[in-house]
C-alpha cells in the first residue's frame, strides 16, 4: 500500500484507540485539579434524559437481483459534503466512470437527499448511517427505497476538543466551564442527525444549560475550528468519525460515560426503487464493498487533503494504490481496469 505522511498514521490509529477510550470512559479519574471523579460529576446533573435509542429500527436490506444483460449507463449520486462520503462517493465516480458508465454528482443537503430518492429523482447516497443517525428519514422514507448492506462499521458522534485543553476529557466537564467555551458548541446543519442528537441528547442529558448549539455548516465549523486550534483557543466542535480532521489537529474525544452522543453505527448505501433492477452489476459490487479504519483512513487522506482540489484524482491514486479493494468489490469486473 502507498506509504503517506504521518497524518495519515495518527487518522488511522485514532479511529480505533480514541473510540476504545470512549468506549471504556466513565469509571475512572478526571485530570482537572481538584481530582474529581465521573460519579460525583455526574451526580451534579439531574435528568431524565434517555441516550439515544434506535429502538425496533426495522431496516432489512433489499434481495439482489440477478444480472442480466448490461446496467443502465447514466446514474446520479447524491452527495452530502460530509468527509467520508466525500471520499467515497468520488470513488465510485472514477469507477464507474473508468467501467464505462456516466455518472453525475448532485450535492444536496442531507434532508432533499432522502427526498430526491424516495421521488426517483436520485439513484444513489452511499452514506446512511444506522441506526441512530439517519433513522427518522428511514422510517419516513424507507418504504420507497432499497438498501444495501454496510460498507463501514466504525462510524461514531462525537464532542471533541483539542489536546491542549488538558482539564477538558469528559462530557460532563463542559458543564461548569460554559464561560471558558463562550457558551458555545459548534454545531455543523441543524437537519444532520449529529446537531439533532447533541440538541436533543448530549445538551440536555449533561445538563449544558448554559449553551447553546451554533448551528452551522460542516466547512464553517471546521473553519472556526482551524481558527481557534491556530490560536490555541478553547473550543468545542460536534464531530464524528471517521474524518480526516483527527489527522490534521491533536484533538480528543470527550469521554460519553451517560452514552448521549449513540453507539457506533454503520454506514450504508441506500438507493431509489428500482436500482437493483437497474444496475445488477453495481448493486452486487457495492454488496462485496466494505473499507476498514486504515483503508477509509487513506482514501480520505488521499481525496481531501493531497488532491484536496481534484478528489476524483485523488480517488485514482488511491485506487491505484489498492488493487485489492476492487478485486474484492468487482470481482472478475475488475479485470482489465488501470488507474
């Protein structure tokens, strides 16, 4: 595999240490002074709050079809500009592009996204994250579309800080520092699940009464957030992971002892009625599609950061650089293809 510079060895070792001490927080000491501990934090705030739950979510995936013949040629991928769907949506584009479709990109906000393919009007969002973050729009549009199994199983919200803001690591930290944070966490879109779980969960389950979600977007937020790390600033962003910002700042999660920000999820392509029928051949590659940490990791790395203007470009250097992943995804449709 192509070797990158260290930024890409700090992204891929945080997507699995950061969530393991995520995973485990809660039971141990803080490292303000005073030396308190996460049950007596905890015990400050009073609240009935329940994490987030996706409950009985019922999101079966749709039977493949059998390909007969050739796919339909011209297929429209919707696009939110969320990093990893960034990432991966260009590189289906250079796919398919190179295996002699046409494909479009439509970059929507996420709620016309799920519109656009309950109407018809997109075929393809290779980014829908179950079951907590995009399971309202499942179960409000779920009976019109088709969906496929996951591609990525890691995927994680989360409240993150920079490293230097050493008495800052859990949650609950932010309830009695509101003035050191200007009484602010950066949100990204108020319709993304992240702001919707932060407003409806993680303020309200902590007892963060004294902030406010600054509703945003994704490049603004991390905008503000490349200003304050440059000065060294206290800020609180909503994040998640996979993205390539934990290669390009020291940050850290805030440890979830109350569990408000949700479990890991997954992230799977989700299409309009009728794909499969449509694209058999594709439907089955993107069945045999899945990334781990290092492999996403890379391709980030790769289509927003070293060919951050051209990440279609990107996409092809990295495909070169992994042969394996379309021998595993295609199959026998790989043979013959030269990025």
């Amino acid at each position: 595999m192509h070797v990158l510079d260290r930024r890409l060895g700090i992204f891929a070792a945080g997507l699995s240490s950061v969530l393991m001490l995520s995973a485990c927080g809660g039971d141990g000491d803080l490292t303000d002074d005073g030396g308190e501990n996460d049950d007596t934090a905890a015990s400050e705030c009073e609240t009935d709050v329940a994490p987030p739950d996706a409950g009985d979510l019922d999101a079966p995936f749709t039977d493949p079809v059998e390909p007969e013949g050739e796919d339909q040629k011209e297929i429209n991928l919707a696009l939110v500009p969320w990093e990893e769907a960034i990432a991966v949506t260009n590189m289906w584009y250079v796919i398919l592009e190179e295996k002699g479709y046409e494909p479009e990109i439509t970059e929507l906000d996420i709620a016309p996204v799920y519109q656009g393919l309950a109407n018809g009007d997109l075929d393809l969002y290779v980014d829908m994250w179950l079951p907590q973050t995009h399971g309202d729009y499942w179960e409000e549009h779920g009976d019109n579309m088709e969906h496929f199994t996951p591609w990525y199983d890691n995927a994680r919200l989360t409240l993150s800080v920079p490293e230097y803001m050493e008495d800052i690591n859990t949650i609950d930290d932010l309830r009695e520092n509101a003035e050191l944070f200007d009484n602010r966490i950066v949100g990204i879109e108020a319709g993304s699940g992240l702001f919707r779980t932060t407003e409806d969960h993680a303020i309200p389950g902590y007892c963060l009464d004294d902030y406010e979600q600054v509703e945003s977007s994704t490049a603004a937020m991390l905008a503000e957030l490349d200003s304050a790390y440059s000065a060294e600033e206290p800020i609180v962003v909503t994040l998640w992971r996979p993205h390539i910002a934990y290669a390009q700042y020291d940050l850290k999660d805030l440890e979830d002892p109350r569990g408000m920000m949700g479990e890991a999820e997954t992230t799977d392509p989700v299409a309009r009625e009728g794909f499969s029928e449509d694209f058999p051949h594709f439907r089955n590659w993107l069945d045999n599609f899945e990334l781990n940490d290092e492999e996403l990791g890379d391709l980030e790395y790769m289509t927003l950061d070293e060919y951050e203007d051209d990440p279609q470009e990107g996409a092809r250097q990295w495909l070169a650089d992994n042969p394996e992943v379309l021998e595993r995804t295609l199959g026998d449709d790989a043979e013959g293809l030269e990025f």
